[in-house]
C-alpha cells in the first residue's frame, strides 16, 4: 500500500497482496488436509469417530487460526510502507505464519504418534519439536491420545 504523493489517496495494489497470501494459504490448506485425515484416522483406529467432532475441530482450531493469520497478514499488508518498514513486516508475516504451520505440525506428530508411525519417546529435537508432544497443549486433536477414551478437547480444555 502506498500514497499517492499528489492527491494523497491511499493506492492498495490487490494483486501484490494476493500473491502475497495464496502461497501460504495453499500451505496451510494441505497442512489442514493431513491435519483432518490424519486426526479421522487416528479416531477409526480407536472406534470413536463421529462426524461432529470434525466440525467442532474445524470451528475450534483450524478456523481460528486461519481467520487469525490471515487478520495479521492483512494489517501488516494494509500499513504502508511508510509506517512500517520492510523488514518488520516480513517478521510479523513470517511469525504469524510459523505460529500456524508450528501449531498444525504439532497435531500431525500427536497423530502420527497415535497411528503408531512414530515412537511415543521418538526425539524430534533435531527438526526444533520438542522430544514429547501434547496434542491438547499444542492444538487439540480430533482425539485426546493421552487419554484414549475419544473425547475431543479444545485447547482451553483439560483432559481428566
């Protein structure tokens, strides 16, 4: 966004703005996908799956978080330039982004984990996840795999 220097309206190009997004919004729908079938898998190994608990997953975390991200980015893609320098816009974009994508990831592996795919004591240190993951903590999942008895918690909500 900038201002016209001779009438001093402010000029939004749209186009830059939504090549900004789409790349991370495309991200962020695949990270979404695997999140769903991952946490529905996750939930028919246990016998305890039920179509409601996908839309209360979805309105609870995934759409929360998107609707967030995408507030953020907004914002920081509306100031201009002038007010904002490059530099701190591209770490608020970046950081909003990472939060997503960080708390995504930390549902796959809680889910991966439930599948059997990886070790309950498996270290993911190596790629910055901590050794443990509580899916409750992170992000939620479409089942508590801490205490396997299928009820869904959102991440304000502890498990007993």
């Amino acid at each position: 966004m900038t201002i016209d220097p001779v009438t001093g309206a402010v000029l939004i190009n749209w186009n830059a703005i939504f090549m900004a997004i789409v790349p991370q919004l495309l991200f962020l729908l695949v990270l979404t996908i695997g999140q769903v079938l991952l946490g529905i898998a996750v939930a028919l190994k246990n016998k305890l799956f039920e179509w409601q608990k996908v839309g209360e997953f979805f309105g609870t975390i995934i759409i929360p978080r998107v609707i967030g991200w995408f507030v953020v980015v907004m914002l920081i893609l509306l100031i201009p330039k002038t007010y904002l320098p490059e530099s701190i816009s591209n770490i608020g974009q970046s950081g909003a982004f990472l939060f997503v994508v960080g708390s995504f990831l930390g549902s796959i592996v809680a889910n991966l984990r439930a599948l059997g795919f990886l070790a309950e004591n498996a270290t993911l240190d190596k790629v910055g996840l901590p050794a443990k993951v509580s899916p409750v903590l992170i992000s939620g999942t479409l089942v508590d795999t801490d205490n396997s008895k299928g009820k869904f918690y959102s991440p304000t909500e502890k498990p007993q």
